[in-house]
C-alpha cells in the first residue's frame, strides 16, 4: 500500500496483491452514503458500484470525505471502515 | 457552445455564447418528462441541476439519462445543499465530475427560512473556485458593492435575487438591482423569486441580461406552456430596452393634435 496526493486528501492506492492468507469467505464492511452496507470478499470500487446498481457514468464519488475523480477509480481500493459517498444529478434551480 | 455568427445578440458567459436569455431550474417538476418538456418549451440553453445522495431502491432516478437526450443544452450544476465556502468546492468538484461542465452557480444559503445568501462565504468560495478553474455565477443579495466586488475577482456573471427562492415575490428590490445593473460589467442574471412572465420581462426591460426560472414554471398546471409563456416575455423584454423605452416624466404629454378644431367660432 502507497499513498498519493489527490485533490487535497491522501488516498490509498492499490500496488500489491491481496494478501494470499485472505480467504474468499472474508467481508469488508463500508459505510455507503451514511448507511452500513457489508460487501462479500474484497472488492474493488467499481464492484461495489455494480453491487449496488449505480450507474458508473452518472455517479461522482466521495472516498473518506475527498472527493475521488472518475480516472482514479480503478485504482482507489476499498477497505473495511471506509466511507464511501455515492452522488447523482439531481433537479434543482 | 462557442460563439457563433449565426447567434444574434448572445448572452456572453466567459467565452461561451448562448441563444437564449431565460435559464431554467429543473427542480420541482412532476417529473422528468414534463421537465423535458419544458425544457424544450423554453428555448433554454443553459439548465441548472443539483446534486443528491445516490439512492440504491431506486438506482435509474438520476437526471443524467433524460437531460442527455436534449440536444444543444449546457448543464450549470449548483451548490445546493452547501453550507460553507469548503463545501462549496466540494459540491463543486463532484458537479465537474458529473457533468463535465465548469459552469458553476454558486449558491450557499444557510439559513432554510428565507434561503438568503451568505454573501461572506460565497465571496470566499468564489475566489477559491475561480482560481480553480471554475466559471462562477454566483446567487446573491441584491446589493452593488458585493456584485462589483464579485465582478472585480473574476466570476463570470451574478445573479441578484429578484425575491426569495421560491416566494414568487417578483422583482421586490427593483432599485437595487437598477444600482448593480448601472455599474455591472459582467452578465446580470435575476436568479429565484420570479412568479409572473411580466416579472421576467420587467427584468429584461431593465436591462438585466438573462433571468433563471425554475419554481413559476415547475409547478404551473401546465409547466410547458409557462416555460414557453416565459420565453416570450424574456424575448419582449430584451427587445424592448434593445429598441429605447422612452423615459418617464410625471405630466402628460399629448400623442393626438390639441388644436381646437370643434368649438363654434
């Protein structure tokens, strides 16, 4: 795990594997827009979209409070305890 | 959109021209066919959206998927739901995330009872979004000294309150928005309170560049025919102050011959 300056926050990067003792059994539990939402194994940022059924071209996202841009999605892991913010367009005036 | 010779008398945004004076909100609406609807009864060019949380029972009820089937329309996300300039950015930055579009209305209204700007937070955001790149339009009190000092930092037009969002006052600080437009060197944009097409043409004939409109159409029985009600009076409006309203002057002054031509000698 390295760390990388992203907007005006650190994010984690993925630069290794997974750890091999890990097994596929294993949950990771993230809050999701305030709720706590429990995802199967370790998955990565985009499964996490697809689990909940977002939409991947009309969603921006907050990882742990910073802001996250879309070109850096597959790279940001997710991690148990994270916070992940999940915003879509809305009307407004 | 860039400028181009077949637009006449574009309303100027930073580089970008636009063919249309009337931008419309697309909050409120029944639902987003009938904002569609309206959207392309207005004639607008530039549509503001919001952001909200994303909700998974409901995972298609975003507006990106109908908004992108309008053609020729540029999205202005807002900073709805921000409280301090901090958040501002942050809205911001996710907007540009969403929609690609560094148009921004800045809006930062704390207080949920009158929905009043902060002007001292939206100055500050203002600068941190403009040296980020932004194009910002800022929603703001009608007050000149802060429009100016807008101006002078860089935003890209303002939008002076006609009344508060949503009240339907109309143009309720008629003469303040008169003291800004008299200075203003940058785009003034009467943003919230309009209830009636006279308001928004009153609004032009006074010289204001454009106004946005969202709650007078979104909830009209009808809200196409409002948007197009709307675009008619902007377009008269802006005509209007374009051909030279005569001034006012307290006596009468006879528009038919007085001579006397009736009385017996």
């Amino acid at each position: 795990m390295t760390f990388q300056t992203s907007q005006d926050k650190l994010v984690r990067v993925k630069t290794t594997k997974p750890d091999p003792g890990s097994t596929p059994e294993q949950s990771i539990r993230l809050t999701i827009n305030g709720q706590p939402r429990t995802f199967q194994g370790n998955p990565s940022l985009e499964t996490v979209l697809d689990v909940l059924g977002a939409n991947r071209k009309h969603v921006a996202l907050v990882l742990n409070n910073a802001v996250l841009p879309r070109d850096r999605w597959s790279d940001a892991a997710v991690k148990d305890g994270d916070s992940l913010d999940i915003l879509v367009m809305a009307g407004g005036g | 959109m860039t400028a181009s010779p077949s637009i006449t008398d574009p309303l100027l945004l930073g580089e970008q021209a636009f063919d249309s004076r009337l931008l419309l909100g697309t909050g409120k609406f029944s639902n987003a066919g009938t904002m569609c609807r309206a959207v392309q009864a207005s004639g607008a060019r530039i549509v503001t959206v919001a952001l909200r949380r994303f909700n998974p029972e409901r995972p298609d009820d975003d507006l990106a998927g109908p908004l992108a089937a309008l053609p020729g329309i540029t999205l202005m996300p807002n900073t709805s739901g921000a409280l301090t300039a901090d958040e501002a950015l942050k809205a911001a930055r996710l907007s540009y995330e969403l929609c690609g579009s560094r148009l921004i209305k800045l809006e930062l209204h704390p207080n949920p009872h009158h929905l009043l700007p902060d002007a001292v937070e939206t100055f500050e955001a203002a600068q941190r979004l403009i040296k980020d790149g932004f194009q910002v339009m800022p929603y703001i009190p009608p007050d000149p000294v802060l429009a100016k000092r807008l101006e002078e930092i860089g935003c890209v037009s303002v939008m002076p309150l006609g009344a508060p969002i949503g009240s339907g006052g109309g143009l309720a600080h008629a003469g303040m928005l008169e003291l800004i437009l008299r200075d203003a060197r940058i785009p003034v944009i009467v943003d919230a309170g309009l209830r009636a097409p006279s308001d928004a043409a009153a609004a032009l004939e006074m010289g204001c560049d454009a106004v946005l409109v969202n709650s007078a159409i979104a909830v009209a029985d009808d809200p196409p025919a409002m948007a197009e009600a709307f675009a008619e009076a902007v377009k008269a409006g802006r005509k209007a102050r374009r051909a030279g309203l005569m001034s006012r002057h307290g006596g009468a002054s006879p528009t038919s011959p007085l001579t006397r031509f009736l009385g017996v000698p």
